[in-house]
C-alpha cells in the first residue's frame, strides 16, 4: 500500500489553484507572441518594401538559401519592368542590402550577385541613352563625290581623296553602312579617355572606330601617339598559316588545316593585351558592341598555290585596285567591300550568324578595304583622317612567297602599301565597335569630340 505523501498533495493542490487564476493570461500570451514573431519575420523578408507588387523577383542561380528582390530604376524614377538589351538603356550602378555585391551583366542582360547570406534587395538603375547616329547619317553625301556601288554592293574607288571630307554608303554584313571618305573633320569621339576617329556607322547601327591618341590629332599631324605601340603581326612569317589574325597548324596540307582558328597571332595577342589593361573591366566596357572584324584568307583569283605550308599562294589582297608596275599584278581587285567573304575570316565574339565567335574581346584591326573607302591609294596623302606619319598594320593578308607570309600595311606616307613581312614589327591601331549611345553629347570636331 503507497504511504500518503501530504507535501506533495498540497503542492499539487497549490498549482492546480495558480493555473485557474492564471490560465487565461497564458492562453491569450501564446498567440500574441506568436502572431509578433510571424509579422516581424514579414516584415523582415519583405525589407518593408510598400511597393512589394511593383517590384521583380528572381532566383540567384544556384543559390537556394533564398531569392534577391529586384528594384528597377529608369533615369531615377521607380519602373514596374526591366528595359529590354536593345531598348537604348544603361546601367548605371547596382546598389544591394546585407552586404551582398550586383553587378549587371550585359551580355546576358541579367543581374549577377556575390556574397549572399539572406535574402536580399537589389536595384538596378537604368539611364535612356540618345544618339546623334541619325544625324550623322543625314549627313550622306548626295553630290556625286562617293565612289560608285557595283550590283554586288561591294564599292568600285578609282582614285585618292585628300582634300574633300563627306559621308558615303556601303553593303555590310548587317545592313547599310556609312563611311567617312577623306578630309573629314567631324569624326572625332573620346572615349575610355582616348581619342577615336568614325570609320563608318555599321549595318546594325553601332559605331565602328579607330585609335587615334590619347589626344586629339588634327589631319596631316604625324604622331606615334596616334597608335597604341609596336608589335609584328607574327612572331613567324615562313608559312602560310601566318596571314591569319588567328591560325592553324603550320606545315599543313591543306588550306582548311592551315587557317583553322586556333593559335592567336602576335599582334591579337598584343591588342587583346591593351583591351585588358584599358577597357575590361570598367564601366565602358558595356557599351562595346559585337561586330565583324575581317581577316580576309580568300585566294585570289590570280592563285595557283594551296594556301597551306609553303605552297607559293595569293590572296584576295595579293590583288589591287590601281595598277602598279612594282607588284605586276594580272589581275585587278575593284570591288571594296565591308562584307567578309569567309565566315572562318569573320572574327566576332558571340556572333555566330555572321561571323566566327573565336574572338575573346570585342577589338580587332581595320581593313585594307576600309582604309581605301577612307581615301587611301598606292599614293602619298596625308590629307585624309587616318594618315599618322607611322607605318602600321591593317589585317589583310597579300601572300606567301615560299618563304614569308605578308600581310598589308599602311605606309608612313598615308598610301597603301604592298604586303609586308609578318614578323616586322608596325605600328598598331586598335578598331572598336561602339553602341550608338557613345555619340550622346559633342558635334564629333576636335575640340568638341561625341561622347558620352
């Protein structure tokens, strides 16, 4: 039999009477501290944003601790949507909570976010850029000056220019694009804090430029500032691999093996080199656009070699346009185009509709086509915009002689050279393509360049 433990009855007793007296408040506690901690954690995910309908989210990748809301702000005020990549935007700078870091990319058109530990607010601020591209265009010369377009849309130029400056019109690979021929005054752009000269507004509407210094450089003035430096086109020249702004293998046997893109060449290297140190990674870096940059290998149609090894072989450029007793050409090459004949010679960074996709960064070199179409001639000028007084290189290969590689070059004189050694070393020019929004502010003369 259990001995009556009288302590423990009353204790029992005593908190059965404390709980009656009691029991209400506990019951009505409970829920009111409930009900707090749910509507701070609310409050909390939501980062009291009063206009949580208006606002994007979207998840982070591969981060599955929680999702990062998006604000988007267009030129300072609150927007419902994201402006699309080709609506004309920018963005300025991406400001986000806890400590996480965005960045936009423009590639993809979509935010990217490093150090995330909760859930996080970003916004994006959007800035509507405007362009002077149209009134450039405008400008199209409609006196008779411009070279005449043969039905294939490739240009026949017949002499130099070096006294007039004016707007002419070509067939690119994208559409219709403007060049500037001559002693043209009003293509000056600063940008990325150097000093860049309009070749022509491209088919898709974005602005193909060419280094000119990190100063502005009037017509006819001869500088070494007006290039980036020095390099050779390859460190080799005796094989046919050589002529290619990017190569395959040398000794090969056949064309296809010879100028594969695989190998970069010298000078690629050497510009890929100065885009890394100037543009990379800095907030011009988004207003660069991808467009073609041609390394024209067709053989020309005086060519009898294979275009790999050591097989004497010409090229388109072996070929030109004026008659010359030095060169001896058999046949003529009238027909300047803006358009890359070989989708393998079409260097682009994404693009692969158009052109290759084998580029890393968005720079390239000019042609000796375009060089052409802006007043260059087997003559002496200094009068047009791109003469510098340096000798330096453009990216169109001329031929193999059975024991060096040539590819073209722009005289110190301002004409357009013969073929040249590739492992000489020339000056180097730089070609970008810019968005159309670069050319916001300026009226494109020296002393008020377009920018942004």
């Amino acid at each position: 039999m259990t001995e009556f433990n009288r302590e423990k009855v009353l204790r029992q007793l005593k908190f059965k009477r404390k709980w009656r007296s009691y029991s209400r408040y506990v019951y009505i506690a409970v829920p009111c501290v409930l009900c707090c901690l749910l509507c701070l954690y609310f409050a909390y995910s939501k980062f009291f944003v009063s206009e949580e309908q208006a606002v994007i989210r979207t998840t982070v990748g591969d981060f599955i601790h929680g999702d990062v809301v998006i604000g988007a702000y267009i030129d300072g005020e609150y927007s419902s949507t994201i402006p699309g990549k080709n609506d004309g935007y920018v963005v300025e700078k991406v400001v986000c909570d806890n400590g996480a870091v965005g960045e936009w990319n423009n590639n993809d058109w979509g935010l990217l976010t490093t150090n995330l530990t909760k859930r996080t607010k970003c916004n994006v601020y959007f800035k509507k850029l405007v362009s002077k591209v149209p009134d450039i265009i405008s400008q199209l010369d409609t006196s008779g000056k411009c070279p005449t377009v043969n039905d294939d849309g490739s240009v026949k130029v017949t002499r130099v220019e070096t006294t007039n400056g004016y707007l002419c019109k070509a067939k690119d690979a994208y559409g219709d694009s403007y060049y500037y021929r001559g002693n043209v005054t009003n293509n000056y752009v600063l940008f990325a804090d150097k000093y860049w000269r309009i070749v022509r507004i491209n088919g898709d509407g974005t602005v193909r430029v060419i280094y000119d210094g990190t100063s502005a450089h009037a017509n006819g003035e001869s500088s070494e500032d007006r290039q980036i430096g020095t390099s050779a086109f390859n460190s080799s020249s005796n094989d046919n691999a050589y002529v290619g702004y990017m190569y395959g293998a040398t000794g090969a046997s056949t064309y296809v093996a010879a100028h594969a893109n695989t190998n970069d060449s010298t000078i690629k290297t050497y510009i890929d080199n100065w885009y890394k140190t100037n543009i990379l990674g800095t907030a011009n870096e988004q207003y660069l656009a991808d467009n073609i940059f041609c390394n024209d290998r067709s053989l020309a149609g005086s060519n009898s070699g294979t275009g790999a090894g050591t097989s004497i072989s010409h090229y388109r450029w072996y070929n030109t346009p004026w008659k010359s007793d030095y060169e001896n050409y058999s046949k003529y090459n009238n027909k300047m185009m803006l358009t890359c004949s070989q989708q393998n010679d079409a260097f682009t960074v994404s693009d692969t509709t158009n052109g290759n996709g084998a580029l890393t960064y968005p720079v390239g070199l000019m042609t000796m086509d375009e060089m052409v179409l802006a007043g260059g001639w087997n003559e002496e000028n200094s009068g047009y915009y791109l003469y510098s007084g340096q000798y330096w290189w453009v990216s169109s290969p001329g031929n193999f002689m059975g024991s060096y590689a040539g590819v073209r070059r722009v005289h110190s004189n301002g004409c357009a050279d013969v073929s040249y050694f590739v492992h000489v070393a020339y000056g180097v020019r730089p070609v970008l393509n810019l968005k159309a929004e670069v050319l916001k502010y300026g009226d494109g003369t020296l002393n008020n360049p377009y920018h942004l």
